[in-house]
C-alpha cells in the first residue's frame, strides 16, 4: 500500500470522513449489518452516538457524536466515553 498522503489525510479529516479515509485510502473494511448502525449511550444527562466506520480484522473505529450540539466534554466524560 503507498503511503498515505498528507493533504488527503487533511481533507478527511477536516470534513469528518472517517470511513472514507479508514476504507479508501488505508484498506480497512466496511461496516456490514448491525455494525453500521448507531448506538446512543447516556452519560451525565447528554446522549453521545457511536457509530461503526471501519473495521479491521476484528477491530473496529468508532466515531462519537453528541446527539445535541454543545461543548466539548470535559477531560473525565471523554475518558469513560472512551472505554
């Protein structure tokens, strides 16, 4: 695989299109099924949904996205949203 170019890098990551980047430019594999669709968790009375972008030999990238628009979670949320 060549390497990953850093300007493509760039445009993905600046429009959030992870699937694009993880699937077309560094070879990982689509979500299928269930795995593609979103699961909201609840913490601290905001809902964050975690959906499935790419996979690969059994590990998957997952995007997290709050349900309403707010401010960054501080510090301790996104660290137990992490695990």
């Amino acid at each position: 695989m060549p390497p990953l170019d850093r300007a493509v890098l760039h445009d993905h990551l600046a429009a959030l299109r992870f699937s694009e980047l993880f699937t077309q430019d560094m070879g990982w594999d689509w979500p299928a099924g269930a795995n593609a669709n979103p699961f909201p968790i609840t913490m601290e009375g905001r809902v964050f949904e975690f959906r499935t972008v790419a996979h690969k030999r059994g590990v998957g990238v997952l995007h997290c996205m709050p349900r309403d628009p707010g401010p960054l979670p501080p510090p301790s949320l996104r660290g137990r949203l992490e695990r």
